[in-house]
C-alpha cells in the first residue's frame, strides 16, 4: 500500500520531470522554427501541416530522445531539496530505512520506463512517419542515391551489381547477378538497363544476357530485348533512406534484422544496435534513477548545484559511452548487444557503490 510519504515523492518526481521537459519542448519548437522558418517560406510549407505533421508528433519524439537526462535532473533536483531540508535525515530518523525511502522512486522510474519503452517501440515508430515525410517534402530530403558502382550481397551466394542507379526514375544501368556454389559460379545474368515496374513490382531488363554453367550439361546461353522478371533485391536495397529505422517498430525491426541476415548483409548490425538500444534505455532509466537518490540524498555544502553539477556529467557520461559503444559495434567487431548494454552494466556498478556510500 501507497503511504503519504510514497504519493509525496512519486508527485514530487513526476511532476518535477513532466514540468521541466515541458518547458524544454517549447524552448527547443521556438529555436527549431526560427532555424526552419526559411524552408517553411521557401517551400510554402502549410501552416497545419507545421503545427500537427512535424511539431505534434515531434514531441513524442523528443520526450524519449531526453528522457534518460530529465528523469535524473528531476531526481537530483528535488532530492537535494529534501535533503537541504533536512527531510531525509527526519524519514530516515523515523525508522524508513533507505531501501524503503526507495520503493516510491521505483514505481515512479518503472511507470517511466514502461512510457520509454512503448514510445521507443510503438508510438514514435508511427508518428515519424508522418514527421519525415514532412521533412522529406519540406526541409530535407532524407533519400539519397548510393555511389556507383554498387557491389551487394542479396541472398546467400547470390551478387548483384549496378553502375548506376537513379531513386527518382526507379532505373539502374550495367546490372549484373551472379550466383555461386562454393568458389564456383553457376548462373550470371547482364543487362544494360534495369527499370522497375511499380504496379506488379517486377524488374524490367533491357539487352539481356543470361549464362547458366551446369556441370553435366555444359554451358547455356540465352539473350533478348527485354525480360520481366524478379529476384531478391528491392530499390531501397539500392539508395539511402536517411535513419530508416526510425520508422520501424519493435517487430518490423526484428522482421529487417532477419531478411538482412538471410541475404548474409551485414547492413543489419546498425538496426540491430537501434533494437538493442530500445530494450536498454528504459532499464538505465532506473538505474540512473536509483544513482540520483543515492548520489542527492546526502546533505552536502555544496547543495543543490553541486549535485546538479555531479548528476549532468554523469548522464553526459553515460550519453557518450553509449555513443563510443555503438560507434564500435556499427563500424567494428563488438556485438549489438554489448554495445547497448556496457552503459548499463557500468552504471550499474556506480549505482550500488553510491548506495553503499548512501546516508542510511
């Protein structure tokens, strides 16, 4: 059962971050117009389309962006306020020892954690994709043709490559296929165009070659003016689409990860790092919750600025190590999963240290 200490902290807690990242989200939509208002005029974008494609579905989008930093802003803050108050020492004087003082800090990171999770996963997934195509129309193009000369991997044992390849025409030039068993080649198909057929979702192929080398027949070789046909590749396979993944939710990430892995791409392990960074930043939500009432709960002459000051260079801390970590996994050899959970394993030792060092 809630006691009136347990409600007193979890509004405390709550409405301290709600407040505080509120008055946040208005500060950042004005400098965001006043940097954006330029694109807005020149490309005549609608004043609805402003306020409820990008700004209302931003919000959601920048709640969970900042939801690590506020949640232990709010607990350092209004923490140290109890302890300049001498509150604690008076809860902790009445025989509420310091993992009870915890329980309503607790309920208050969980309830969070659950509403990071489900915006990470679910919501934002959904209202990005009105917000990009906003973006997309209006201030950037998030879709970008990859260089040329593009070698890739569509299936196991099967390459394909393209010259050339324009997103806007849907049309590539110099397309070759190659399949192999083991080191030998079985099957290579040349065209000098490739066009896609967007109602069937069929490839056209323009001056076709296609050699099929069989070990007890021979080999075979057949040519034409034009073939539809289709195979293992999809045009965003062939241009860049600006952080795709963030209009994926949690199973349409999973269901990219496996056909990715199945082609044998390795383009996977940044969407693998994202899923993994969705599971792991709600869990430092507490973890960061529960250093902030180790770390403010002692009354100390520096105040509330001292662990203020303490508090914001440790969750720039743990902002940075995710950052190196996932730099590591996306462009080196550390697993996805490590990558978004060293952060975690170790603050999570910081965190029992200072609750060891914590006033009891």
């Amino acid at each position: 059962m809630l006691k009136i200490i347990d409600r007193y902290i979890i509004r405390k807690f709550l409405g301290t971050f709600f407040y505080a990242i509120s008055l946040l989200i208005l500060i950042v939509i004005v400098f965001d117009v006043s940097e954006n208002i330029d694109s807005f005029i020149q490309k005549e974008a609608p004043l609805k389309a402003i306020i409820f494609d990008y700004y209302l579905n931003f919000i959601p989008y920048f709640i969970n962006l900042f939801i690590y930093l506020f949640t232990f802003i709010s607990v350092i803050f209004f923490t140290s306020k109890l302890a300049g108050n001498t509150e604690i020492i008076a809860i902790l004087s009445s025989g509420v020892s310091f993992r009870r003082l915890l329980y309503p800090y607790m309920i208050s990171a969980v309830l969070l954690a659950i509403m990071s999770f489900y915006l990470g996963n679910f919501l934002i997934p959904k209202t990005n994709e009105d917000r990009r195509v906003f973006k997309n129309n209006y201030m950037e193009s998030l879709t970008r043709d990859k260089s040329k000369n593009l070698h890739l991997q569509i299936a196991p044992n099967t390459f394909a490559f393209v010259e050339s390849y324009n997103s806007k025409l849907q049309s590539g030039y110099k397309f070759s296929l190659e399949k192999f068993e083991g080191q030998k080649m079985i099957y290579k198909l040349m065209a000098d165009r490739i066009e896609l057929d967007t109602v069937n979702g069929m490839w056209k192929l323009k001056n076709y070659y296609i050699r099929i080398m069989d070990s007890v027949k021979g080999q075979s070789l057949i040519k034409g003016t034009e073939l539809d046909t289709t195979f293992s590749l999809k045009p965003e396979d062939l241009y860049k689409i600006k952080e795709v993944f963030e209009e994926m939710d949690y199973f349409e990430l999973n269901e990219y990860i496996i056909a990715e892995k199945e082609k044998g791409s390795k383009a996977y392990k940044k969407f693998e790092v994202e899923k993994n960074k969705r599971a792991s930043g709600p869990v430092a939500i507490i973890i960061l919750t529960i250093i902030g009432v180790a770390l403010s709960s002692r009354k100390v002459r520096g105040g509330i600025g001292m662990h203020l000051g303490v508090g914001i260079g440790l969750t720039f801390s743990y902002i940075l190590l995710m950052q190196i970590s996932t730099v590591f996994s996306t462009f080196g050899n550390l697993s996805p999963f490590l990558a978004s959970w060293i952060p975690n394993i170790i603050f999570t030792f910081i965190a029992i240290y200072l609750l060891i060092k914590a006033p009891k």
